[in-house]
C-alpha cells in the first residue's frame, strides 16, 4: 500500500471548494448575526455602486485583485485546519492551559518563514492583493475611493475569519478522536482548556459578556 499516495488524497479530499465555502459562509452568517462587522454591509453597498464608478478596465483589476483574495481563504484554510488539529493534542498530552493555542499556532507561526511559503504564502498574497489596491485607489474618483478602501478591510477580517473557523475544525477533528476514551477526570481537564479556546476564537462567550453587549438590558452601563 502506498500511504503517501492515501495521505495525499485525504488533503485533497479534505481541502475542497465545498468545505471552504461552508466555512466562509458559516463566518459571513455568525457576524450578519452579531451585527460586528460593518465592512460587510459597505462591500454589499459597493458591490452596486462600483460598477457604475469604474471603467471597464478598472472593474477588470478588481476581479483580478479579489481573485487574489479568494485564493488567500484557501491558504487560510490549508494553513490553519492542521494546527488546529495538532493544538486539541497539544492540549489533551500537556498541562498547557491552552489559553492562547489560536495565537500560539496561527497568529504567532504565520509570519514565520520557510512556514508562510510552504503553505501558499499567504501573507504573501494578501501583501500582493494589498499593493494592487493600493493603485487602483488612485485611479478612480472620490466617489469610489472609500469602497474601494473598504474592500482591503472586509477580505483582511474574511482571511482571518477562515483561519479562526479552519482552526476550529481541526482542533474539533482532533478532540472527536481524543474523547473516545476519556476518564471523567481528563474530560473536565480537557473542557476547561476547550472553554478558553472557544473564547479566544470568540466561538462563544460568558454570560457577562452577551449580557453587556444587550443594550437593551436594563444593566447596561
């Protein structure tokens, strides 16, 4: 049998267009919900006016330049699934509270080299898309400019958005093969660190924080 070839097609079956898509859509709909991010509702609004404001050429760059940036969430992905699967191990093996595994194995490894051009040099590609941007800003009038500078914003936050989520799914990947055999003990081990993880990744959150965002509580101040 020839496990480098078996290996190989779990990465192709795993990283697909299909699942990047789940994850990026799963990301755009839990911050439509938590109202959070408004660059998503001025890219929409620039979606409409932009055509109106380029020329042809110019709408042409900018297919390309977010052409570049769709390429940058499947380096998000490819890049944060493995180490989220290798923190839920890291986590169950170590007395690491886990406190910081998203900023330990993403925030921290990214920029590192030969790490970041292994993984399709994401930084990269998003430096690249930037730089692109950036000229494309100068060329069109004033009416354009402020879409055209919130379009770097919303993918930065839409990168990030898949690396959090891609992170996830592995570290839940790698937790569904430890919790298998878990002595009672382990398993209360293990939530604490699990808890602080999902808090970092702002999966979920306490009670006094969903309590304080509530504007409408009563004891909001």
């Amino acid at each position: 049998m020839n496990f480098s070839k078996e290996v190989h097609q779990i990465k192709t079956d795993l990283y697909t267009d299909t699942r990047l898509k789940s994850l990026f859509y799963g990301y755009l709909l839990d911050e439509k919900a938590s109202k959070r991010n408004p660059w998503e509702e001025l890219y929409t609004e620039g979606e409409t006016a932009l055509p109106k404001l380029l020329t042809d050429a110019q709408q042409k760059k900018l297919f390309d330049i977010e052409g570049g940036y769709k390429h940058c969430l499947q380096c998000a992905f490819s890049f944060s699934f493995p180490r989220g699967l290798c923190a839920a191990f890291q986590q169950y093996f170590t007395d690491d509270t886990g406190e910081n595994a998203f900023q330990d194995w993403i925030e921290k490894r990214l920029p590192e080299e030969p790490v970041a051009k292994f993984h399709g040099g994401l930084l990269n590609y998003r430096n690249r898309c930037a730089g692109y941007l950036s000229k494309l800003e100068e060329e069109v009038d004033e009416a354009a400019k402020k879409y055209i500078r919130g379009i770097e914003r919303v993918w930065n936050d839409r990168i990030n958005g898949v690396l959090r989520y891609g992170f996830y799914l592995g570290y839940r990947c790698g937790l569904s093969a430890i919790t298998m055999d878990l002595s009672l003990q382990e398993a209360e081990d293990l939530e604490k660190k699990i808890l602080l993880t999902e808090f970092g990744l702002k999966i979920t959150s306490t009670h006094w924080t969903k309590e304080a965002l509530d504007q409408t509580n009563p004891y909001y101040f």
